[in-house]
C-alpha cells in the first residue's frame, strides 16, 4: 500500500496492511487495513543513505504528536 504521510509531518507515514488474494486494488476502500505501519524518520542512525525509515509501532496508527521524531520538519521524499 502507499504510505500516508503526517499532516505537517512528513517524518512520519503510516501504511496501511491489508489482507487479500488480489495482487492490486483499485478501490483501497473495498480493502478494510488489518493493522497500520507507524515509520519515522531517522536520518542520525542511516547504515544505507536513504534507509533511515525505521519502524515505530505495528496495530493502530500513532499519532505523530506521540512518535519520537528526531527530524522534524524534514520531509524525506525531497532529499
């Protein structure tokens, strides 16, 4: 699934995980989300540039006021 990005926060998206058989979905609406990624970005513990999305929660999507964010403002898909 695509990930959605945080209203002013781009340092932080969600992805939603879904169950199905098909290999695409045109209506993501048709596709209940099973469980929700919450990623950060985490630029200060890169191993790989451009790898510093790190997990933060797997269930519910958090809300980017309660994700310890360490680059705040910084949008990842500009860099």
């Amino acid at each position: 699934m695509s990930p959605l990005y945080g209203f002013d926060a781009p340092d932080v998206a969600y992805v939603r995980l879904v169950e199905t058989d098909e290999h695409s979905v045109t209506n993501t609406a048709d596709v209940p989300a099973t469980a929700h990624v919450t990623l950060v970005w985490r630029p200060e513990i890169a191993i790989v540039p451009g790898s510093s999305w790190r997990i933060h929660h797997i269930g519910e999507p958090v809300p980017f006021t309660e994700v310890p964010r360490t680059a705040i403002g910084t949008d990842p898909r500009t860099s």
